[in-house]
C-alpha cells in the first residue's frame, strides 16, 4: 500500500474498472477488487498482465459483464497461514480494508455499490441514492456528504465529479486523525477471493470491513441521536459526550454483527468486520504501517474511532472534499 502510494500520490480506491485487452466484449473488468491495483506494487505485473489477457465474459441478470475468472493463483502476501480456507488455495484472500461506516441496510449483502460515498444522507438534503443521483431533481453528487462519508474510513470507489474523482491518501489521512491511529487492513475469515468484482455481486463486504450504521430506510439519514450536527452545514462522528451508546443499543445496530471475530463461521462475503483463527484478536495494518494485534474486547467507541480517517465535525463553507 505505501509503494503504491509513494509512486501515485494516493492509495487505491476500493474497487475499479481494470481495461482488458482481448476484445471480450465491455472492454474492462467491472468493479474489480483493490488488489488489482497493487499487483504490480507486489512484483506480480505479469498476474496483472495474464488477467487482461484472458478474462472473461458473464452475465449477471440482464447486464453482461468481464470477469478475471481465468486467474485464479494463489499470491501469497493476500492470505493468512492460519486462514485455511485461504491460505495456499487459489485466489485466497484473508485481508480486508478500512471502508467506513456502511447503512445497517446494505451491511453483510452483495448491493454492488455499496463502496460508493453517497448512500447516507449525512446534510439531509435529500440526495442518497447509490450512485449520488438525487431521484427528484436529478443531482449527480453532493460533495458534502462525500466529504463526510469518506471521513468514515480509506478506502471508497467514487468516481464523480468526473473531471477530479476521490481517492484517499496517506497524507489526508495524516491531517485528520493521524496514520498511527487509523486503520487500514485486518484480516476477514469470510473475504472472498483476491480475484472477485462487483460484477460478480461481490461489493464492500467481500473486500472490506466496516461499521454498520443504523440509518432511516426512507431517508438515509443517521438515526436520531447518533449524530450531532450544526444546522445542516456540519456534522460531528464523534462529541465529546460519547455517541458510543447509541452504536450499542441492539435495538439500534446490533454489534454482534461488526465488532471483531462474530460470526465466526459466516458465509463467504456477508460479514464485513475484522476476524482471524488467533486467539482474542486480529492483526491489522495501521496507515502508518505499523502492525498491530487488536483485542476482540475493544471498547466500542476506541474501536469505532480507529475506522474513522477524519472523525471530527465539517463545515461545507471551509470544506475542500478531495482532502479527505
């Protein structure tokens, strides 16, 4: 990840479009996973190459699209040797990424956009839908919300506006909450291979973790008393206060489902959270390289602070969003 930072000026965003080069129809590989994107980081520019070359067409439901079914290695540094399910088994991955907060709605299911910055309603304002359209008015984006979501975590696939889309870096991050105390990788029993698209259904709970956030279903907008905002120009992730109570209460978000090691025996991308054979704990990568072993007894409201990139209030009137 710091390669591949170091040589682009950013990190890789969550998923993206990989063009291919044997004319199989689309021309490109629909939503492919953040470990394409550091092949040739990892000295595998010739995996990256063969997948190009040979990937294939499919169709899912009424949409055709290309997928790298046709590499399916094992690479090494993607798995864990205590993962079985991963390690020395073709297209292993037991690492997942930092992708924020995500709507207890789409939270453990295949939503093909689920890494897209725009599904909560952060300002109310009205525009929530996946992919940044207001259903009304026909808006493409909201920069506010984006700027908000993508303080959540790292790792998000945006790709509007088109002429300066999103894409996280280790220096914003070192001007928000700091690389030493921001998460970016840990390991995922249930990640699926290092191969996988959305085209193949598989979103931001095949290739990240997160927290699920309980959200109005008709508004998109935090439920009541999670956040604390100024007017509809800011909203504070975390007060002083503490918000931790409401991310606990079952009624409200079950953290039996996010917090690390549940579910241990979940399926196959449906359990976005941090999970590992070890005892009592994950390893995880901090942004700043370090490794760490994270207990699965955390508290809650360290552990929810750990995802966040920026979790501290904004206002739009001084807000640059390409800066989180």
């Amino acid at each position: 990840m710091q390669n591949f930072a170091s040589s682009s000026g950013a990190l890789p965003t969550f998923t993206s479009d990989v063009a291919i080069n044997n004319g199989n129809g689309a021309g490109s590989i629909f939503g492919a996973a953040w470990t394409y994107q550091l092949l040739p980081a990892l000295d595998a520019t010739a995996v990256l190459k063969n997948v190009k070359n040979n990937a294939v067409p499919v169709s899912v439901g009424s949409n055709s699209f290309i997928l790298a079914t046709t590499e399916q290695i094992w690479i090494p540094v993607f798995t864990c040797p205590d993962d079985a399910d991963s390690f020395r088994r073709p297209g292993g991955l037991s690492f997942v990424v930092n992708a924020g907060f995500i709507p207890s709605s789409i939270w453990g299911s295949n939503a093909a956009d689920a890494d897209q910055p725009y599904f909560v309603d952060w300002n109310g304002n009205g525009i929530y839908s996946t992919d940044g359209a207001n259903l009304s008015t026909g808006s493409i984006w909201d920069s506010q919300d984006q700027a908000i979501q993508t303080s959540t975590g790292v790792f998000f696939r945006t790709t509007v506006p088109a002429s300066s889309p999103y894409q996280a870096s280790l220096d914003a991050v070192s001007t928000g909450d700091g690389t030493t105390t921001t998460l970016m990788i840990t390991e995922n029993l249930a990640a699926g291979n290092w191969y996988g698209s959305v085209a193949a259904g598989q979103g931001v709970n095949h290739f990240g973790f997160s927290l699920e956030l309980p959200i109005n279903n008709s508004t998109y907008q935090p439920n009541a008393g999670l956040f604390v905002g100024s007017g509809s120009n800011s909203v504070t992730l975390f007060t002083t206060s503490g918000v931790a109570g409401s991310f606990t209460d079952p009624s409200a978000n079950d953290e039996n489902n996010w917090k690390i090691n549940r579910n241990l025996n979940a399926t196959f991308g449906t359990a976005p959270r941090p999970s590992s054979q070890h005892a009592s704990g994950v390893n995880a990568i901090m942004c700043d390289g370090s490794g760490r072993y994270i207990s699965e007894s955390v508290d809650t409201a360290v552990y929810e602070k750990l995802l966040t990139s920026n979790g501290v209030a904004h206002n739009e009137a001084t807000l640059n969003p390409q800066s989180y």
